[in-house]
C-alpha cells in the first residue's frame, strides 16, 4: 500500500453545461478511474495512474449544471516539480471532459427523434476517458470478450485488487488499475489460476508487454493521428479488435458489436435483425449517417440511458 501523504487543491472550471455526478458515476455503472473509488454525497475518492506516478484525488461539486465547478485535492506519494503537478492537472482536466464544449451535440440532440430524448434526460453529461494511457480501456475491452457482465465484473474487480496500486489518503484506501509494466514480468498461467481469467491472461500480458517494449503511444500521442491512423495503431495491440478500437480511440466512433447491433437496429429500423452480427456493419455506417462526427457521443448517451428511452419511444430495449 502506498500512503500518499501530500496534497494539493486547486479548482476546476468545466465548459457548462456540466453535471458533476452523471460524468463520475455514469447510470450505466461506468466508473470515472476504477470500479472500486468511492462516492459520497457529490464527493469521489478515487485514485489513477498518471504519467505512471499513483495520483489519489478528491472531487467534489461546489456548482451547478450552468455554472460547474470542482474542488479537487490531488495527494502524492512525495512532493513533485511544479511542472509534473501541471501535468497531472492537465490530464486530470481533458480525462474528466472538462474541457470538452458539447453545445453543437445538443444542437443536433434537439432536431433528432432518439437524441432528444436522451440529450434532455442526461444533459450535462461528458465522456470521460481512463488517464494518460490505454492500458486499462483495453484490458477492460479483454476482460468483457465473451462473458456476462457478472462474471466480467468479477475478473476485472480481481484483476485491480490482486496487481492494481493500492493507493491510502483521507482515512480511505483505493485500489488503481496496475500499470501495464506490473504485468508484463508476470506468468499467463499464473494470472489466469488467480483471477479465473483463461485464455484472456495471455492477451493481457502480451498486450502489457506491447505498451512497456514499443513504447506505444499514449492517449495524447493518440489525439494527435487522425481517427483513422489511431484505430489502426489500436488494432495492432493484442486481443483488440474492431469494436474495441473504436471504443478505446480517443477520437470517438461509432462501437458496433453484436449486442448493441440490436439496439440500435430496433432505433434505426424499427425492428429486430435476424442476425446480430450480420447486421454490425449496415448499423454502424447507419449511426455514423446520422450523426457524424458526433456518433460516439450518441452511442454514448444512448447506452447510458436504454431504459428510459425503452418507455418513451415504446421499444424493449436490451440493456446487456
């Protein structure tokens, strides 16, 4: 366990509209760092690693959807330059959508017969990503291949708490995803006996392994490529395939797979597909018709909200 015993505070002023708790704790159960940070009454506790240094933060909600504001306390294990504590501020604000402006995704929300509704339930919502790195996002996107949830959840909590940081601050203790250079030195077999994780072990590490060796680019080197060079230099790391990429770019896409295939196959069409997977390709380039360069921010609103918009357009909507 790692005591992280200095602290700094500083304010963070998000572009409005911005809602504190619909972009920490997303109604579909998506955490902002880990599945095991803590949230309280507008507070989160939660700890992530950045610029490969464990970062604990405290956050907490002094403002309103118009005019937000976050209190943030970032503790250290040992004091930093002011050059790499402005970086951690930096990251922390583009990785918690701060600085994200979504008026013209609301714009186009009112004029669309799905968005509306889905725009006007969640408004304030941002897309968030996982730090400086890829390594958790695809790690997830592995632990999710072929499972239910329950049982995903179940290698992705055992996953953080047996190789994750365990980082200690304000009287509580948050387990950090590992970073990929923990991994890498580790036995598949022994991964896959403890975590119960099978042939997904190997991909991680061999994808750990990528990350540390290649010095594979980080999330901003990633912003930097276009959407497609970005998805191109994803589908190289091990166990990550279309879906996958498109949901890890930092870019934004339009994730088909075979679930949400039907999903939005019943928005689109109006009906059920005879086959999911058949239908993946015709569903994506539909979302992107529609809506652009803004298709991952309505994916994203749309599987944030199934259930809702299940009741108002009247459609059974599987929400996994």
């Amino acid at each position: 366990m790692v005591k992280l015993d200095h602290s700094f505070t500083y304010e963070i002023k998000p572009i409005s509209p911005f809602d504190f708790e619909l972009t920490t704790r997303k109604p579909a159960g998506w955490p902002l760092f880990t599945p095991l940070e803590i949230y309280d009454k507008g507070t989160l506790w939660t700890a992530v690693n950045l610029n490969e240094t464990l970062v604990g933060l405290m956050l907490t909600s002094k403002g309103t959807l118009k005019n937000p504001l976050i209190h943030a306390k970032i503790f250290l294990k040992s004091k930093t330059s002011k050059e790499k504590l402005d970086k951690i501020k930096e990251t922390l604000v583009h990785s918690i959508g701060a600085d994200d402006d979504l008026h013209e995704f609301y714009d186009l929300a009112k004029k669309d017969p799905i968005l509306k509704y889905v725009a006007s339930d969640l408004r304030g919502m941002h897309s968030t990503s996982s730090g400086d790195t890829i390594f958790p996002d695809a790690v997830l996107a592995i632990l999710l291949q072929m499972a239910p949830l329950k049982r995903s959840n179940e290698m992705i909590d055992c996953i953080i708490r047996k190789y994750g940081e365990k980082g200690e601050f304000e009287d509580k203790i948050i387990y950090a995803w590992p970073l990929p250079q923990r991994l890498a030195i580790l036995d598949p077999e022994t991964i896959a006996k403890v975590c119960k994780i099978g042939y997904r072990a190997k991909r991680i590490v061999k994808l750990a392994e990528k990350l540390v060796k290649e010095d594979f680019p980080k999330l901003e080197d990633l912003e930097k490529l276009s959407s497609e060079d970005a998805k191109e230099r994803l589908l190289e790391l091990p166990g990550i395939g279309d879906y996958s990429a498109d949901i890890i770019n930092p870019h934004g896409s339009f994730p088909i797979d075979v679930w949400s295939a039907e999903v939005f196959s019943k928005l689109f069409f109006g009906k059920e597909p005879e086959n999911n997977r058949q239908a993946v390709e015709a569903v994506k380039r539909e979302g992107i018709l529609r809506w652009g360069k803004w298709s991952w921010m309505a994916f994203f609103y749309v599987v944030q909200d199934l259930k809702n918009l299940s009741e108002k357009l009247n459609v059974k909507l599987r929400l996994t």
